[in-house]
C-alpha cells in the first residue's frame, strides 16, 4: 500500500513590522536562501511573484527574505484595506505558481551578499558579527543589514526590507548596532551609519 504524498501547501500570515510603510508576509515554508530586494518595478520582470505583486498600483518595493515577503506600500493606502489581498494573493500564487528563482537572477538583482569583496581582516569580522549578532534580530522585523564598508573608524551599513526608511532605524543603528559593534571592536569603530546611494 502507498502513502499518500501530498505535498504540503504555503500557508501566509501578515505581520506588522516597526516601520509603518511595510507589512512582512511570513510563510509557513523557506522562500529563498539569500535575501533579494527589489525597489522598481523593472527589476521585477525576472521573479514572477515580484512582477505580479508589482501589479498592484499600491506596491511600492518588495524585500524576499527566508520565510517571508515584506512589502512596502505607498504612502496614501492604509494596511487594513489591503493587507488580507496581499496575503490570500501569496498564498495563492505560491501554492499555483511556486516559487522558482533562479541563483543567477538573485545575483543579478541583489549583488551585495558577497563576503569575498571586503578588503580588510576588520572588515570581514565585521560583517561577520553583524551577521551573527544583529541579522537574526533585524530579520524578525522583516529587514536586512550589511556592511557596505569600513573606513577610518565609521562603519557603513546597507538596510533593506522593512529597515530601509524605518522611523527608528536611525535609534536602532546608534542604540543598537553601534553600541554592540563598540563593545566588539573597542577603540576601532567610531560611528555607524546607513549607506546611501
């Protein structure tokens, strides 16, 4: 006698994150095994699930992170009236559709999770107690941060997801992640601040 194989479908809960511009869309199953950002609509062509969500005139980004999807609204759309769409739209496109992303495409789109391309020993342990330490913290609020770069004592740091243009990502960064990064490095690190293109 065979057993039945069935296989176990997407299941979406929204959650709130503390920046109120994004709602974080966690999965019951792993989405992706490196975090993929895409801020334009143009950059979306290549990820199915991003070009389609891309079709609601009130999504404005969207961050694709192990377990979840946190999507950035615009500005004059509240999360009530549309947080119960996304979700059942996820859902339902992750258990018709799947999700298929090709390793090529999440380097074409989000290039900066190369650890190879720090140039100094500080540098790299850097990223490493980030990664560590601070990651799993700024994951469960739906964002992501890494270290752009070292240089002369001030730590630049890239935000996305739910972290980029949060209200208290600022207070986070000096509160948080500069006071840990201090305790870790003392006398090396002056600041760390957010990179902006």
């Amino acid at each position: 006698m065979e057993l039945n194989k069935s296989k176990m479908n997407y299941s979406i809960y929204a959650e709130s994150t503390p920046n109120p511009k994004v709602m974080k869309f966690v999965s019951n199953k792993i989405l992706v095994n490196k975090n993929i950002e895409i801020i334009e609509k143009k950059d979306a062509s290549k990820i199915p699930i991003a070009a389609a969500l891309f079709k609601f005139p009130f999504v404005k980004s969207i961050f694709i992170s192990n377990n979840f999807i946190a999507i950035t609204k615009i500005i004059n759309v509240e999360w009530p009236d549309i947080a119960m769409q996304l979700r059942i739209f996820i859902s339902d496109f992750l258990n018709n559709e799947g999700l298929e992303i090709k390793e090529d495409i999440i380097k074409e789109v989000d290039n900066n999770n190369s650890k190879s391309l720090y140039a100094s020993n500080i540098e790299k342990q850097i990223a490493q107690v980030i990664e560590e330490y601070i990651q799993p913290a700024v994951e469960s609020d739906g964002g992501a941060i890494s270290l752009k770069q070292f240089d002369e004592g001030v730590v630049s740091v890239n935000l996305k997801g739910a972290c980029s243009g949060c209200p208290s990502a600022s207070l986070t960064l000096k509160q948080g992640v500069e006071r840990l990064l201090k305790e870790k490095f003392p006398n090396q690190i002056k600041e760390v601040i957010a990179y902006e293109e």
